[in-house]
C-alpha cells in the first residue's frame, strides 16, 4: 500500500470505524502517517459495527493520539475526537 508510506497533516474518519473488524490497527497505523486525526462517529445505544463504545473508542484514540478536542453530542449519540498523533 503505497499510501502508507507518505505522510499526512490530516487524516479525517468519517462514519467509517465501525465497519473495520481491525479498527484498533487502523488506528495504530495511522498514527504513523498522520500528524493529527479528526473521527466523527455515530455509536447507538446498541452498536451493530465493530466499535462497540464511546469509551472503547476514546481509550484506543488516547493509545496512539494526544486528545486535543473531545466533542460528544448526547443526543445524536454521535462522538467527535480530534488529536494529534503520539507517533508522527
């Protein structure tokens, strides 16, 4: 995969976790290639896709990113994390 040996300023996750059974490792390579991060993603009360929290989600973020802003929009169930990457 000949993207992942560029760099990148930003890479932006957008509704797409969820359906990646090795999200954590997606996680983790980006974290390589990518300076900062910014994931939106809707998690219901009863997750059908591979994240299968908020928290799940956020202690995995914080493993490859320093948080830099943590939006959770209560009632659209929807999670917002933008970091910058522990590895870049």
């Amino acid at each position: 995969m000949a993207f992942l040996k560029k760099r990148y300023d930003l890479i932006i996750f957008m509704e797409l976790l969820s359906y990646l059974p090795k999200w954590k490792t997606v996680l983790e390579v980006f974290a390589n290639v990518g300076q900062f991060i910014l994931i939106s993603l809707f998690i219901p009360e009863n997750p059908i896709g591979f994240v299968p929290s908020r928290e799940e989600l956020t202690r995995a973020f914080l493993t490859n990113f320093e948080l830099i802003e943590d939006i959770h929009l209560v009632k659209h169930r929807r999670t917002i994390l933008f970091g910058k990457s522990l590895r870049f």
